[in-house]
C-alpha cells in the first residue's frame, strides 16, 4: 500500500497518516478522524478510512501479538515494530 496516498481530500490525509494514527493509539474511526482530520468535511471518504483504521487496527493487533509471544511478554506490554512504538492490548 502506498503510505502518501491520499485517502481525504478535503484535509489532505495519506494512507500514511491513518496508519500513523493507528499504531500511534487511535482504535476507531472517530479517534483517527480526531487525529486527521479525514472525513470531517465532506464525507466522501469515510467508507475508505473506516476500512483502513479496521485494516491497520487488526495489523497493529497480529504484530503487537506476535512480538509479544516472541518475547515472551503479555499482550498489554508495550512493543516496537518498525520503529513505531505501539500500545498493545
């Protein structure tokens, strides 16, 4: 997926961003639109960031398991993948 694809464009939001968001700690469409910006203008977007917070939100979960798992850590501990530091749980 191309992180500087523009998902708003009435706030000039990338795919980047609602990631960014996401991993950052933003769990539903309201907390990433809080963040962003997507999808508070006209709306035309909202179905395509909705689906990328579900599709971040559940990548964000398997990493954040997966290294906890790995590591031997509960699930509530947090984590680094990719030099993003996450909130797990």
């Amino acid at each position: 997926m191309n992180p500087d694809k523009i998902v708003c464009n009435c706030m000039n939001v990338t795919n980047g961003a609602i990631r960014d968001a996401v991993y950052s700690g933003a769990g539903t469409l309201e907390e990433v639109q809080e963040i962003t910006g997507a999808g508070t203008v006209c709306g035309a977007c909202l179905d395509d960031v909705k689906r990328l917070v579900e599709q971040f939100t559940a990548e964000k979960s398997q990493s954040c398991f997966s290294a906890a798992k790995t590591l031997g850590k509960n699930s509530g501990r947090s984590c680094l993948i990719s030099a993003s530091p996450l909130r797990c749980g």
